[in-house]
C-alpha cells in the first residue's frame, strides 16, 4: 500500500473551532476531495456553530476522545492557540493521522524538532499551511521576478502597519492568549504571529537566510498587554539578497478589509525595476495589487484574485490534491511521484503503520517531500528565521541561522 494515492476523498477532523477556523473551514464545504468527519473543540459554543455546517460530522470536546473513538480520518486540520500546536501535532500525528497545521508552526525550535521526530516515526504527513504563498498576487509577483524582468534582484522590502479601524472582528478570547505568549515568552502578535507570514514569503521568493538582526519594540496597551512595534527586522538570503521588514502601529486609521485590518506591501527592487505588491489581508489605499515598473513601464494588474479569505481555500485544496494525487500539487510543483505521497488512509487512533510512504517521510526527508507549502523541513526554517529574530532583538546582535540549534539537527 506505500505510496497508494487515496481514491475517495480524504476524511477530515476539523480541530478548534475558533476565529481562523471560520476561513480553514470554507474549502471543505464545498468539495468532492473531502468529507469532514469529525469536529473538535472543548467550548460547546463554538463546537456547534461549526456543526451547523458540517451536521454529518461527529462532535468532540478533546482530540483523547476524538483519537480513541474509532472515528476513521485520514487528516487533521489543527487550529488551536500556537503553544498547543506541538501538543495536539504530536498526538494526532503518533494515532496515524496526517497534519495540516496552522502556523506558526511551534513557540520554540525543540517543539518543531519533537513534531518533525513524530511524523518520521509514525510515517504521517506534518504540513504547515501558509496562506500567503496562495494569494494570487505574490504568486505573480514571483513569477515576475523569476522572469528576469525587473533584472537581478537588489532588495526585498515588506511594510506592515497595524491599524485599530476596519476589517472583522476578533473575540477578547482568541487575543487573549496571544498576549499572554507575549507576556511569557516575548512572542508578539507582530513579529512572531504575522511575522511569520512575511519571512515564510522571504523564503518562499529567495530561499535559505544565512543571518538575521532585529530591533522589536514594544508598545503596551494597558496591564499585561502589549504588542511587539515599532520594529524592524533585516536579514541576508544565503543567495545574497538582503530583506527588510518594517512594522509600525498607526491605531486611529482605518483600513478596509474582510478580514484583518492590516496594511502590508511587499516591494522586490531589481536592477532594471521593481514590482509591488500593494496590499494583502486588507484593500489598502484602492490601487493596483500588483505593480510592475520596468523599462520606464509601469504595468498594472487588475486581474488577481486579490481576496485573501480565498487563499485557505488554494492552499487546503493543495493539500488534498497533494494527499489524493501522491505529491503531484495541482501546480506541478509536487514531486510528481505517486510514491512521494500520503494517500493511505488511517483511522484515527490507529498506530503509524508499516506501509507508511516511503517518498516524504524517511528520517533523511522527515516531513514529506517538496511542493507541500510548507513542508515541515521548511517551516522549522520559517521558524528558525522567526525566532532568530527574537533572539537578536534580545541580544542586541546579528544571530547566524546556519549553525546550532537554529539549523536543522
Ligand atoms: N493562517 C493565518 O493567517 C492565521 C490567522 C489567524 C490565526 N492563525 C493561527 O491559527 C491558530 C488558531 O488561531 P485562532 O485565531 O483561530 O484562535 P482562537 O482562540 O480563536 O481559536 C482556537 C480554538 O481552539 C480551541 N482549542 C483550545 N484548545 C483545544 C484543544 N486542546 N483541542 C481542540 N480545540 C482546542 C479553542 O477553544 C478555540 O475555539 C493559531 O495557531 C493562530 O496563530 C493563523
């Protein structure tokens, strides 16, 4: 059975029910590569709001009774606070089961390593979903760059600037434990939670960081709660092209947006021109999103999908692709070999079998092969990048990501 794509579609445990859960969830309702079989979350609320849309599912309050109830799922799409990533990750990847996780992928590298350790030895897929490098308008501006038209890559600029008006609206519960990992640990809703975004983007766009140096603020919005700006993040790629992000607060502007209220641009500067990215998670100031300047042209794109709600719906519908078809991403990005996949089927609680397959979980490709966005090989480097920075802010110093412990073991 190595390596057998899947051929009916994947059975799915949605666990957490929360505030992102309201995008990650979209994808499944309306597709035939899926059927979501199990929904977990411990608070009755939120577990029925999400079985109002999913009623064939059955409903649990912990992962223990969802793992022990014979309940057959071939993946899990974890959606619960960051520190309980490593926690659930390792549970549900130790019962058999395949992992689509939210990011950022764990608090500290040691986590990522006991993750990556978990799927090796189950045989299950670790995969770190990243929104972004599914937005439509990074996916060309990528390409764009990879054409050679804006010549050799000078620079990469990203801008985040925090505003208090626009976009949904966040419950005090699901800010509240993002402060407290602030409050404990220095990881902040900005650098560490959203930054993570943009350095999987930087990574994504020019590969490995050899070195990063950050100065993180802080900014403290009333006792015990404190968000991590102004800041400003640098870092050099190994292939020499140096990265800048920038975040700052700006509370009483409004931004619309469906979502969050962010104003994000990303600028790649090349020898010959640049090309823009305008906006993301939110509309910005209403202009193009995507810009390109080249030979004293400016070209606008009009034509993206510039809704960032949609890009959970490409990157889950990846996955499954991924999942059904053994590693061939709808893209082309996959290995293209069937045997490089995860379409065996595992019943929860069930242990990691022998017939695990053999292409993206050796212990010498621990998490799954490339073409995952993001395999877990390459999210312990986003998070590597993340906590780099943290750590240079600390120590008032550059902090090199090629040597211990922050390159792979
Ligand atoms: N990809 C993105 O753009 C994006 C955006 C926001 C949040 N996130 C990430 O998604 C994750 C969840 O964030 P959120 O904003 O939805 O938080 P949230 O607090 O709104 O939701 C978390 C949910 O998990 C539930 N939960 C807690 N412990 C659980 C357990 N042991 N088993 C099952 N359910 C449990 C909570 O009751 C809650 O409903 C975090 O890792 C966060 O960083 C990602």
């Amino acid at each position: 059975m190595a390596g057998t794509p899947t051929t009916g579609p994947v059975r799915v445990a949605l666990v957490g029910a929360g505030k992102i859960t309201e995008l990650t969830s979209r994808a499944y309702e309306d597709t035939e590569d899926a059927e979501v079989v199990a929904l977990c979350d411990p608070r009755e609320e939120r577990l029925a709001a999400l079985a109002a849309r999913f009623p064939d599912a059955e409903r649990f309050g912990r992962v223990d009774d969802l793992l022990a109830s014979g309940t057959q799922a071939d993946m899990v799409e974890i959606s619960v606070p960051t520190p309980l990533h490593c926690e659930v990750a390792c549970q549900v990847l130790r019962a058999g089961c395949h992992v689509n996780l939210q990011k950022p992928m764990a608090t500290s590298l040691a986590e990522a390593n006991e993750m990556i350790h978990a799927a090796q030895e189950s045989g299950s897929v670790l995969r770190v979903m990243e929104p972004y490098l599914f937005f439509e308008p990074l996916e060309t501006l990528k390409a764009v760059v990879e054409s050679g038209e804006i010549g050799d890559v000078a620079g990469f600029h990203m801008k985040m600037v925090g505003t208090g008006g626009g976009g949904w609206d966040v419950p005090w519960s699901t800010l509240q434990w993002q402060f407290e990992q602030m409050a404990g640990r220095g990881l902040g809703i900005l650098v560490f939670d959203d930054g993570w975004h943009k350095f999987a983007v930087t990574k994504w766009l020019f590969g490995p960081v050899s070195e990063v140096m950050a100065w993180i603020g802080r900014t403290e919005l009333g006792p015990g709660i404190a968000l991590d700006a102004p800041s400003t993040v640098m870092w050099n790629h190994e292939s020499g092209v140096r990265g800048v992000l920038d975040l700052t607060l700006a509370p009483d502007t409004y931004m619309r947006s469906h979502y969050y209220s962010s104003d994000e641009r990303f600028e790649v500067t090349g020898t010959k021109g640049f090309a823009r990215v305008n906006h993301c998670t939110a509309y910005g100031l209403g202009q193009p999103v995507l810009e390109v300047y080249s030979g004293g042209v400016l070209r606008a794109y009009q034509n993206l999908d510039d809704d960032w709600g949609n890009c959970f719906s490409r990157q889950t519908a990846h996955f499954l692709q991924w999942l059904r078809h053994g590693g061939s991403a709808p893209d082309g990005s996959g290995t293209g070999d069937p045997s490089a996949g995860a379409g065996q089927r595992a019943g929860a609680g069930q242990r990691a079998r022998a017939d695990a397959p053999s292409g993206g979980n050796t212990p010498s490709e621990p998490a799954a092969g490339p073409g995952l966005l993001l395999d877990a090989r390459s999210a312990r480097e986003v998070l590597a990048l993340v906590l780099g920075a943290v750590e240079s802010s600390k120590r008032n110093r550059p902090v090199r990501l090629d040597e211990p412990p922050w390159a792979a073991p």
